[in-house]
C-alpha cells in the first residue's frame, strides 16, 4: 500500500504575493511524500520556519527501508 506522508500541523506553503504577514498571509499544506510499501515512515515533521526564506516551508522525513 503507498502511502502519503505529511505533517498536518506544520503548513507548508504561503501566498506569495504580498510580504508574510502572520495571521494575515494565506498558508496551506501542500508539500508531502509519496512512500512505496516497501518503505516505513518513523517520523515526518514539518520545519517552521515562519516563512522567513521561502514561500514554501521545510518537511523532514525519517524512514526505515524494508518492512
């Protein structure tokens, strides 16, 4: 079974029109891993970094090869 992996409460992506503005710059989740079944997620997490060198936010994946 392939599975998605994502942090759900890190958002990933911002609207990049304007300067960041917390609470005001719409933000979403859009950046995930697609892990074949042969692949095991130990931990996925999204970094905040408060949008400060991207529109997109860093996600760090940890997996353990074989089932």
């Amino acid at each position: 079974d392939w599975k998605f992996a994502y942090d759900p409460t890190t958002p990933t992506n911002r609207k990049a029109g304007d300067p960041y503005q917390k609470g005001k710059t719409f933000e979403t989740l859009i950046d995930f891993f697609l892990v074949s079944p042969n692949v095991k997620v130990v931990q996925v997490r999204g970094i905040n970094q408060k949008f400060q060198y991207s529109d997109h936010q860093p996600v760090q994946l940890t997996v353990a090869l074989g089932n």
